[in-house]
C-alpha cells in the first residue's frame, strides 16, 4: 500500500533531487539552490522539481546537460552563480 501523506511514501520526491542530482536549497524557498549533479547520478536522466517559482529542470545524457532555473530564482552550479533561463551545464 502506498501512501503520499506518510514520509515513507513521498521521501523519492526529495530524496532523489537531494542526493542523486544535487538539486539542494540554500535560501528559503529555492530563491536560491544548488545544482551540482552527483557522481552517484545515472548517466541519462531527466528531473523536474517543483519550487514556488516554478520548476527546475535537469536533463543529463552523458557529461553534459541542460538545467533550466526558474523566474525569480538563481542556481550555484560549480561556484557559478546562473540566473534565470535554461543553461548547459557539465557535471
């Protein structure tokens, strides 16, 4: 029985953003976050968190990919700070 109300059920949605693309908040809200893509990822995959401001969007096929910050947030990818827009990005 599956059930999304209970931390068993839903911890997927938060840990696989966490600590499989490194997808992490650093001010409240996603205002700003991380996305540094772990060595532990798969290869190819594709992400899509939600944030109050919209979704972030990871996609990787290899050592390269596209992460798509939303309007009214910024990501620290690498120590660079990206702003809004989508954004090729390596791991």
């Amino acid at each position: 029985f599956q059930d999304w109300t209970h931390a068993w059920g839903a911890a997927p949605a938060n840990l696989i953003p966490r600590y499989l693309c490194g997808i992490r908040p650093l001010k409240p809200g996603f205002q700003l976050f991380s996305a540094d893509v772990l060595a532990s990822a798969p290869e190819s995959f594709v992400l899509r968190a939600p944030t109050p401001c919209g979704q972030i969007e990871m996609a990787f096929d290899g050592l390269q990919g596209n992460l798509t910050v939303p309007e009214g947030t910024k990501a620290l990818h690498k120590g660079i700070l990206l702003d809004a827009g989508t954004h090729r990005v390596s791991r």
